[in-house]
C-alpha cells in the first residue's frame, strides 16, 4: 500500500510512503527515539505521546533501510503533522523536503485543507521553503525552541 494519493518524489535515490508493516512502524520509532531522545535529549515519555496509533506515518526508505518518518493526525480539515525524522547518515539529500510534499498530497486525498505543526527554529526554513506561515511565538517545548507554523492546500 503506497501513497494513494498522486504523488511522485523528486529524487529516485528513496521512496516516501505510507507504513506497510508493524516492522516499518517500529523502524520508524526507533528511528525517532534516536534523533529526539538521543540526540536531542527528549524524554520518551515526552517523545511517546500516545498519538501514534491514531496516526497515519510516512516513511524514506532506500534499499530496504528507513531513512526517514513522520506523523500525519487527521483532525477534521486540519492535519497535525509531527515527529519528522531524518537518519544522520541522511540528512541533507532532500528527505525532510519530500516527506512534506507527500504530506500536502496525503492532507488532500485525506479531506484536509490545512496542516499545522510545531517547527524546531533551527528547522524553520525547511517550513518556510515549504509555504508554511508562522502562527504564534516561539515557545519551549520539550526543552527546544518551536514556533507555531501552518500551511492552507
């Protein structure tokens, strides 16, 4: 089960799609808890939130390693996404970029017309090349700076 939506990645070097197997799930926390909990000093239980079952996840995969996730929560129009994550080895090859392209084509086939997330302020540009429009101030969550950013499809 790929993405259903039309959606084609810009590079050929991976594959964004939908989560197929409880394996690739767990990959992809894995994948999460060692960027946010090891890296950056997030608590898992922070971390861990509990959305994840409600969740719809996208994954990066290259020949049969996950190199990349994130969380898409449908809430009526608007789509929370969250937990992006990039393997170190990864960063930088465009990754985080197509994970949101696939997003926007997720939020669309799915109904939304806005997605909404929490930005690291080091990451803001990402955001901001994306089409994303800051909402609020910047706020301390899990002891990093975040702003409020939203995007209308």
């Amino acid at each position: 089960m790929g993405i259903e939506a039309p959606y084609t990645p810009q590079s050929p070097a991976f594959e964004i799609r939908r989560v197929q197997t409880r394996q690739e799930l767990a990959a992809a926390m894995a994948l999460r808890y060692e960027v946010f909990c090891k890296e950056q000093g997030v608590p898992r239980h922070e971390e861990r939130d509990g959305r994840d079952h409600d969740a719809l996840h996208l994954i990066a995969v290259h020949d049969g390693h996950l190199l990349g996730t994130c969380r898409l929560v449908f809430v009526g129009a608007t789509v929370q996404f969250s937990r992006l994550a990039v393997a170190k080895s990864a960063r930088r090859s465009g990754i985080a970029s197509e994970l949101l392209r696939a997003t926007d084509a997720e939020t669309r086939a799915g109904g939304a017309n806005r997605i909404v997330l929490h930005a690291q302020t080091y990451a803001r540009s990402l955001y901001d090349k994306a089409g994303y429009v800051v909402t609020g101030r910047e706020f301390v969550e899990a002891g990093i700076r975040h702003v409020a950013m939203e995007r209308l499809l």
